[in-house]
C-alpha cells in the first residue's frame, strides 16, 4: 500500500482547530491511521471558504484535484502493476471519508471517486488493450471518468434502458441514446456507458430481462456528444449531467467483458460504491456534527451555553451513536469485500444507516445554530444539501429497504 504524507499542519475546519476522525482506534490499523493523518493535514489546505466558493460558482475543484493526485491518492485503489497504490476497499473509503469529513462533502468527495473505483469493471473484466491504456492513467490522476447507465425514461429500471450499441459492420459500433445524472461528464475524456447490444428473450423475467447489455469505455468525442449540466439543489461544484449520444462511434475493443453481460460486470462494482457512499456520508455527518457541537459549546443564551441545554444536547448525542454506530457497519462491509467474502447486506446496510445518520446529524447542525443554520456563512446549510443527496442516489433508501427485505428477510418480491 502506497502512503504519501504530505504536509504538518493541523486539521482546521472553517478556520478552528479541532479533532480530526472521531475515535478510529478500534477501527484501523497502523496503515489506515497513516491514511487518515495525512488526508486530514492535505484536505486542511482547502477550508470551507474554498468548498463554498467552489459550489457557488459552479467551479470543479481543480487545485484541490491536483493536490490529491499528487500526493496519490487519487490512484489509491488502483492495482499497483499499473501505477496505483493497491489498496482496497477500505483504503478508498477511509480516504473518500476524511475528504467529506474536511468540509469538503459531496463536492470533494465526488471530484475523485469515480476515477479512484469508478474503473473497477475494467480492472476486473477489461482486456489487456483497455487496462494498459487508461489505469496508469487513472493511477496518476490523469484520466478523468464519468459513468453511464441511467436514462431518463427508466430511472431506478435499467432493464428498460433504450442506448443502443449498434453493429457498424466493421467490429466496432455506433451509439445513440440519452443519458441522465452523468457526474463529471464535463471534466472527462471517457464514460463507463451501459448501451443495449441485443433485445432481452421475448417475454423475459427477472435477470432474464438484463441480457443484451453491454458495457463500453467510451471516449466522450464531442462532435457526437451533447452534454448539458442538470440544475440541482447541491453539490454545484461537479456537475451532474444530461448526455445525448448522436451515432458515437466506440470501437470494438472498448467493450469491458462480455457482449450481453454487461449489467452483471457492473453488479460486480455496486457492493463497493455501497461502501464509499456510506464513508462519503459519515464524513459530512461528522463535520455537521462537528460544527453543531462548537457552536452549541460557545453560543451563550440566558446567560448559559445553549449546549447545556438537554434539548440542544441529546439531539447531537444521539447522532453521534448514530454515526459510529453505522460507521461500524461501513468498516465490517469494507473489510468483508476485501477479503473476498459476501457483502451485500452489510454493504447496502451502512449505504442505509450511514445516510440516515448523516442526514439527520446535517439537519440537527442547522436547527442547533437556530436562523443562523440557514445563513451560509456557518457553512451547515451546505452539508444539509449535500447529505439529502445520499438519500436519493445513486440508489434511493426505499431501494434498499427492498433488497434487504427481499434478499436477506426472503420476503416476497414487491416490483
């Protein structure tokens, strides 16, 4: 595993000083603490002016993007016979945590995950040709990825996805279709695009109704590509984005694993980004919590700190047990991946509570700083709009509760 420190200054937030990571003791190894130390004393150069900034002007955070790439972060999770750092799951979460958890939230965060596992399906199904061209890319921060798969008409249903990879004769294809919440489609040379090669059998039910889908790493070659920034409520500073795709030539060895199967080589990635989200969401949580915590501390009112009031102060208590209560579950799912064991339950699991928890720590933050939670100014409206995300995507919590329901309690299929 590759470490880089970089750096000795102290972890700030919004200008204090103040603990970094919660108690990770029980949770980390000697390499792990090496990770969060030196993640906490780089994200401590960009403090929450510079996070607001960015998000208010719609402005990707290059200068932030960089630093990481630099120290290599960025190619944390990449295999290290192409450049990367080796690391797994949990070395990619831990860093994707400490990144939120600096006051950067989903903005931060979302600048780097998807080059840092997005490529996962390439490194497990891709041929020589693909791997050997973009991963020491990736390793070294240099390639940009966005990931495509859902389309306007079928949401939550990617069976009914329309984008069709046409035959062009000559080994390759030509792709047409429309694409919605593409995140950095703007910022990348390539796109991880699900496209329809063949019609599912006639009359198809369940997995059956996945067949004929392919996966491709296309180049985003803008004479037959259209891409338009989705206005949103957070998270400004990667866009989220509108694809058509207008008969985009891909060539035929951009096809990650097998013709048909494409929906199952991406299957193989959706335990992981369980996993990240949920390190993404506890990071916001805690410096929700974090700040929620100063200012109840500080704050006098009558002539005490409103913090010594119970209805100030159990609220934040109870989503510190929250957040360390779903972080366990984040850490038990990452370590079970690893090591090739089944994760599915825990992974959606801390995906769940890992949201939740973050959500409710983002909304007590505003509600304990009173009017001044609304002002942007203290910063917890931000992390308010960035945790509602995690509720929705990239999977809604009902969604969840569905798989949990249906795959572990073996209740009766509902959809």
């Amino acid at each position: 595993m590759m470490v880089t420190v970089v750096g000795s200054l102290s972890p700030t937030v919004g200008g204090e000083t103040c603990p970094m990571g919660g108690d990770w003791s029980g949770d980390l190894n000697e390499d792990h603490h090496a990770i969060v130390d030196a993640v906490d004393r780089l994200c401590a150069d960009f403090d929450d002016h510079y996070w607001a900034s960015c998000d208010e002007q719609h402005r990707f955070p290059w200068e932030f993007y960089s630093a990481m790439a630099s120290a290599g972060w960025v190619g944390v999770c990449i295999p290290a016979e192409y450049g990367g750092g080796g690391g797994g799951i949990t070395e990619g979460a831990l860093v994707l945590n400490r990144v939120a958890a600096s006051g950067a939230a989903m903005n931060g965060s979302s600048a780097l995950h998807l080059t840092m596992f997005g490529l996962n399906p390439v490194v497990r199904f891709g041929n020589d040709r693909l791997r050997d061209m973009y991963l020491p890319r990736a390793a070294t921060g240099d390639l940009h990825v966005a990931f495509g798969v859902t389309e306007p008409d079928a949401g939550t249903d990617t069976s009914r996805i329309t984008t069709r990879a046409v035959d062009d004769g000559a080994g390759g294809f030509v792709v047409s279709g429309r694409k919605i919440w593409t995140t950095k489609a703007l910022e990348s040379e390539v796109v991880l695009l699900l496209a329809r090669t063949d019609d599912p059998p006639a009359g198809a039910t369940g997995s059956a109704r996945f067949a004929g889908l392919s996966l491709f790493l296309a180049e985003l070659n803008p004479a037959h590509v259209d891409i338009r920034p989705i206005p949103k409520l957070g998270r400004n500073a990667v866009a989220s984005c509108e694809v058509a795709y207008d008969e985009l030539p891909v060539e035929g060895w951009r096809m990650v694993g097998e013709r048909g199967r494409g929906f199952a080589h991406i299957l193989h990635g959706l335990n992981p980004e369980r996993i990240l989200l949920a390190a993404m969401s506890l990071g916001i949580g805690e410096v929700a919590l974090r700040r929620a915590v100063a200012y109840a501390g500080e704050r006098e009112v009558f002539d005490r700190p409103i913090g010594a009031n119970q209805a100030i102060a159990h609220p934040l208590a109870e989503s510190h047990m929250q957040l360390h209560a779903a972080r366990l579950v984040m850490m038990d799912a990452a370590r079970r991946y690893d090591a090739g064991e089944d994760c599915a339950e825990q992974a959606n699991t801390a995906k769940y509570l890992a949201a939740e928890a973050a959500f409710t720590a983002a909304d007590r933050a505003v509600q304990t700083h009173g009017g001044l939670g609304y002002a942007t100014e203290y910063h917890v409206e931000r992390y308010w709009r960035e945790a509602r995300l995690q509720r929705l995507a990239p999977v809604s919590q009902e969604m969840t509760l569905n798989f949990i329901a249906q795959s572990v309690l073996r209740l009766p299929r509902s959809y």
